[in-house]
C-alpha cells in the first residue's frame, strides 16, 4: 500500500557528503514517524535518525554529521550525512509508521560505502 524508494547512495572517500533521499507514495503527513536505518556487515540493523511528533533523535555514532529533514512539498525524507568515516558503511533504509495503525513500512535500501 505504501512505498517508500531510497536512492543517493555511493561510494565516497572518508570525510565526503552524500544525500540521501526517500520518496514516499503518499503524504509524508500520513506518517507518525519516519527516519533513517542502517545495517552493516555482520551487525543488527540500527537507527541512524528519526523524526517523530516528539521531535528529533540521532545516533550518538552521527550526531553531528548527519541531518533528517522533510520535504512535505516532494514527499521526501532526506539524511544529509556529512564528514563520513568507513564505520559509516552500510546499506540505509528509510522507515514510516503510517496512519493511523501505525504500519510499519521499509524501502529497499540504498548502498553506501566509505572506502579510501
């Protein structure tokens, strides 16, 4: 019912930027919360930021170099991710809970890579 495609994600040296973005099929005011995962190698999958009606929260890993932000107008959710270390390496996948059960929906994941 919901679809939610990432793209922007690359291959960069450490210490580059790439944007993110997450196109949502519906109204990103349909959504209760929406954010960013990521899941390396070998590890659980993990928050990386998240919008909620609370406000916003962040990683401890990437406070600092990371940033959500919402396009209303695009139907949009993008994770500016700056100053970007190897540990960073990860496939991202953008999340929604969706009104008004709360649903939980997952787009497909976008590579990125932080190599020399």
């Amino acid at each position: 019912q919901v679809q939610l495609v990432e793209s922007g994600g690359g291959s960069v040296q450490p210490g580059g930027s790439l944007r993110l973005s997450c196109a949502a099929s519906l109204s990103i005011s349909s959504f209760n919360a929406m954010g960013w995962y990521r899941q390396a190698p070998g590890k659980q999958r993990e928050l990386v930021a998240a919008r909620t009606s609370g406000g916003t929260n962040y990683a401890d890993s990437v406070k600092g170099r990371f940033s959500i932000s919402i396009d209303n107008a695009k139907n949009t959710i993008n994770l500016q991710m700056n100053s970007l270390k190897p540990e960073d390496t990860a496939v991202y996948y953008c999340n929604a809970l969706v009104r008004p059960r709360n649903y939980t929906y997952w787009g497909q994941g976008t590579q990125v890579t932080v190599s020399s």
